[in-house]
C-alpha cells in the first residue's frame, strides 16, 4: 500500500490548491489574451479572420418580403372604393453572398472602401410559395405616368395608350415579375426610348452597390465596419433629419465588445435608410 486514504486527500488537495492558484493568475491573462487577439483579428485587412469573413460574408444573409394583395380592384376602380389588402408572406431571397470588389485600403484614414455586387437567390424552404406566386397590385407604370406628366394634352395621349395596351390602375403579376422587372405592356406603346421594364428593385443581378467606405478598426476597433461614407457622402439628401445620416454598418458585421444595453445601427440601401436594432430584439426606429 503505497498510498493510504488520507495520503490521496492530501495529494488532491494539493494539486487542487495549485489549479485554483494558476487558474486565479491565468484567468485574467487569459481574457487579456483573448482580448489581444480580438483587437488584432477583427480589423478588416488582409491576413485576419475578419477579413476572410467580411470579403465574402461567412453567414447567409436572407431578405423576406411581404406582399399585400388587392381584394377588390374592381370596386375601387368602378367605385372608388376604400381598398382591401390581404399581406401574404414571405417569401425569402438569399443575398449578400457575393465577394466585395474593388476592396481599396486607404491607410491615412484608416478607412477600407468597396462595392458589394448584388444578387438574390430564391430559397424555397423560407418562403410560403413559389417565384411564380401571382398578386394583385397597382400598375407602378399607370400609377406614375399623370403624376410625371401633368400637362392634359399628354395625359390624353398617354391615356389612350393605356386603353390600347389594355392597362389599367391595377395588374396582376407575379413575384418574381414584381421584385425583379417586367415588361411594361403600357410603356411598351410609348413612342419615345424610355425604359419599359418596371420592377421595384430592377435592375438588381449584375449590378453594383456603393461604394461603401468602412472604418477598418486599425486604429480603433470599436469603429470597425461602421460606415464613413456611401458613394462618397455621409449624408443620403433623401430623408429630413437623422434619418439622412448613414449611421453604423451594412448589418453584416458590428465592432466586438458590445453592451447588451448598446444599440446596434445599421444602414440598408435597399430601403435606402438607416434602422437599427435593441437586445430586446424588438425592431424599431432610430431615435437621433
Ligand atoms: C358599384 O356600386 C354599385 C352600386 O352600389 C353596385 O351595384 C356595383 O356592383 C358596384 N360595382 C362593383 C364593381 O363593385
Ligand atoms: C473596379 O476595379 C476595376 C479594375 O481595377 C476597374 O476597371 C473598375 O472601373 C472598378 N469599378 C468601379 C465601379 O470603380
Ligand atoms: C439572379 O441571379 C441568381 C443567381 O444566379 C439567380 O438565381 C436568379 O434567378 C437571378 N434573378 C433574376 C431575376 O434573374
Ligand atoms: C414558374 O413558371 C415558369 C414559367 O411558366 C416555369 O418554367 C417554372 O417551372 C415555374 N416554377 C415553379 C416553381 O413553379
Ligand atoms: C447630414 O444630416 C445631418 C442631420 O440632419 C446634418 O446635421 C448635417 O449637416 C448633414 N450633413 C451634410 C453634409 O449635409
Ligand atoms: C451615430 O449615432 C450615435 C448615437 O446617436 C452618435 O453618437 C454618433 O455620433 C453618430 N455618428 C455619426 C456619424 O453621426
């Protein structure tokens, strides 16, 4: 019997006693480490893990959407009826999947400017019916055309048009004709060379957004990602008040060490304004 009852206590006492003590000394460090190697992993150039991530971003980034479909087009056309809508969604799009381009450091501003190409991919699982799913909406073209066109004689011209091409206020189309362009019967008829495809993000593949001009943490990370410019002004001259401003990320990245109590804001150019969001994650409006 080399070791008897009480010497295995001792021995685990000891030993234990000796973890506590360099667990006491190490824990510290070891968040000072952590830290250390954060600070130097999230900054946005070549050779950190950031980078790799940012280029092309790691996690899918989906889009929903939410139509509301006209129930009675006739009645508000015949009667001026009050209009009924029935919302159906949504139908999911993954996007942001695409490499940033043109990725240009800028080492006296710390800044780090590229374009982001967009795309959008239809995902099937996420959504509650096809591409092909038709709805019942406003004719964007039809819609527009007296508001642009105020003078009477035009606007008879342009109604006679309307009539030949059988338009009218409202048209049935489906998702992927909405979101993407479709072939506008009414500005088909146009004699003059307008764009005749109508769709609420056309032109959208193959096109570029930015230039984006973000912080790249090298010399503060606590502004990694936030934006500093959008094509070149920090302003969007669309909205009145704060609302203009291009304030924080493109929501794809956010600065590390941030406080359940901080607010997260971010700038979307698809709904062309910032938001932003709290740990509640409630979704709400940007207070200045
Ligand atoms: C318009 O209103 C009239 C009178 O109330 C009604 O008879 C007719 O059916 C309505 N038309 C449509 C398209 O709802
Ligand atoms: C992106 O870079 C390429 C090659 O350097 C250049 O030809 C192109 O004009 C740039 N695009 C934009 C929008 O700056
Ligand atoms: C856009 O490109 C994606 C990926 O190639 C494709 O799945 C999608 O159908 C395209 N959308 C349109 C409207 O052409
Ligand atoms: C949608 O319609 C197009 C053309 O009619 C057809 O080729 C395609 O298979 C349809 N897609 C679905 C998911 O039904
Ligand atoms: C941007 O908007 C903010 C808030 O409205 C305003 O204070 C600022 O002067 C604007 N900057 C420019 C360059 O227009
Ligand atoms: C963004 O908003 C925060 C909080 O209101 C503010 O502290 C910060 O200065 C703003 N940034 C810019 C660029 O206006």
């Amino acid at each position: 019997m080399g070791c008897n009852r009480n010497c295995g206590l001792i021995t685990g006492a000891v030993i234990g006693a000796v973890l506590a003590v360099l667990g006491g000394i190490l824990m510290p460090v070891g968040d000072m480490l952590i830290q250390k190697t954060i600070k130097k992993e999230a900054v946005l150039e070549e050779g950190t893990i950031a980078f790799k991530n940012w280029v092309k971003t790691g996690t899918e980034v989906y889009r929903q959407f939410w139509i509301f479909d006209v129930q009675n087009p006739e009645e508000v056309a015949v009667n001026s009826s009050r209009i009924k809508v029935k919302q159906k969604g949504p139908y999911t799009y993954r996007v942001r999947y695409l490499a940033k381009a043109n990725i240009t450091q800028d080492p006296e501003t710390h800044t780090v400017s590229f374009l982001q190409p967009n795309g959008a991919i239809f995902e099937p699982s996420l959504s509650v019916g096809t591409e092909n799913d038709t709805f019942t909406v406003l004719n964007l073209a039809v819609a527009a055309a007296p508001h642009l066109y105020p003078n009477s004689f035009i606007q008879g011209v342009l109604n006679s048009l309307i009539k030949k091409s059988k338009s009218s206020m409202f048209q049935r189309r489906t998702l992927k004709e909405l979101l993407w362009g479709y072939q506008d019967p009414f500005l088909n008829l146009v004699p003059y060379p307008i764009s005749t495809t109508v769709g609420v993000f056309y032109p959208y593949n193959n096109t570029l957004d930015g230039v984006y001009k973000v912080y790249n943490g090298k010399d503060d990370i606590s502004k990694v990602a936030i934006i500093d410019t959008y094509k070149g002004k920090k302003n969007l001259s669309y909205w009145l008040s704060y609302c203009d401003l291009i304030n924080g990320t493109d929501a794809a990245s956010f600065p590390p060490f941030i406080e359940k109590t901080q607010v997260l804001r971010f700038f979307s150019s698809d709904i062309c304004r910032k938001t932003c969001i709290h740990f509640t994650s409630s979704f709400s409006t940007c207070k200045p």
